[in-house]
C-alpha cells in the first residue's frame, strides 16, 4: 500500500485511464478503483468511501489554499524527507 499512496502523491508515476474525456461542466463521474485506491478512501472516510472521498477533496482544497499546485512535489511542498519514509 505504502506505493500506492507514494504514487498518489507523486503524479508522474500514476497514470489515470479515462472512459471518456473530463470536462469543467462534468458533475458524475465513475471510476474503477484500485484495491490502493478503495484502501486510501476507505481510511479517508472511517469506512464509508463517499465520505472518504468527500475529506479527501477537503484536503486538496486545504492544500491548494496554502499555494500547493498539481505540478509541484507534494513531500516537497509538505517539507517531507523523501529518504525517510
């Protein structure tokens, strides 16, 4: 699991297959979820996947708020030691 999550926070290393292409008036959409993927929201939401979902949103909102942008390093942004993990 520990490379799963290490690839969620390192987007050059996940790659997304889409069914179809995303749009900015999109509001549904579905997704096969990795056993990683389902662990990770899962944990997020104590159980309930839509609400891990939902605090997981929460917590990219909390990040881009601080000045995190998609093409930045996560550990760096965080200050994380990547040799430490």
């Amino acid at each position: 699991m520990r490379s799963s999550l290490v690839s969620l926070m390192n987007p050059s290393t996940s790659r997304l297959v889409m069914a179809r292409p995303p749009t900015t008036t999109t509001v549904q959409f579905r997704r096969k979820l990795t056993d990683a993927d389902r662990t990770i929201l899962l944990c997020a939401g104590k159980g309930n996947i839509s609400n891990g979902f939902k605090n997981v949103l929460d917590c990219y909102a909390i990040l881009w708020e601080l000045g995190y942008r998609p093409k930045a390093d996560l550990r760096d942004f965080l200050g994380v030691d990547k040799d430490s993990q």
